[in-house]
C-alpha cells in the first residue's frame, strides 16, 4: 500500500474522477479545509449558504430592523418612538414608512 502525503499533492494536479483533465475544485484539500471553516462561521450566524459547483460560496445575510412608533394624540400620528442612532439606511426606510403611511391616512 502506498501512503500518499497530502501536503505534496499541487492544487492544479487535482483532476475529476472521470479523467477528463479539469481542475475540480471539491478534490482540493486547502479548498475544502478553507471553505469549511468559512461555510461554518457563516451557519453559526444564522446566515444562509450556498456552496456552488464551481467552488463559490454565496451567503445571504438577512438583518432584522426593527422599528417603534407611537402614536402622538398632539399631532394626530404616528411617531418612531427613539431609542439609538439612526443609520442613514434606517431614516431612509422610516421615510418611506411614514410616505405610505400618510397616504393611507388620507
């Protein structure tokens, strides 16, 4: 039986089990070690992943943002209610919720 040492095996000499001379990347030991770990850390975030065939790794990260209004009997609406720093993100967003609102309201 012969041994095999892994560290002496190039990336670029990985081919398919078909033979057919093309680099598969799932066959590339540094690859799969890399990816795992950063598929890992990834999950562990409550991220969603995809790992392609071609060896690219897609992450979705959703971010929950959370808004509080209360309604102000003084001006008759609906007001956010502070308890942070906006982002420029979130004034947008709170913007467009009180565009649609006051459309709803007319």
């Amino acid at each position: 039986m012969a041994k095999i040492q892994i560290k002496n095996i190039e990336a670029s000499k990985v081919v398919n089990d078909n033979n057919s001379g093309e680099y598969d990347i799932m066959n590339d030991v540094h690859y799969v070690c890399k990816s795992c770990s950063l598929i890992t850390d990834f999950l562990k975030k409550g991220c969603d992943v995809m790992q392609l065939a071609n060896g690219d790794v897609v992450v979705t990260e959703v971010k929950a943002v959370t808004f509080h209004y209360s309604w102000s009997e003084k001006k008759e609406k609906l007001v956010r209610v502070y308890g942070g720093s906006k982002s420029k993100k979130s004034k947008d967003l709170e913007e467009d919720f009180e565009d649609d609102l006051e459309l709803e309201m007319a």
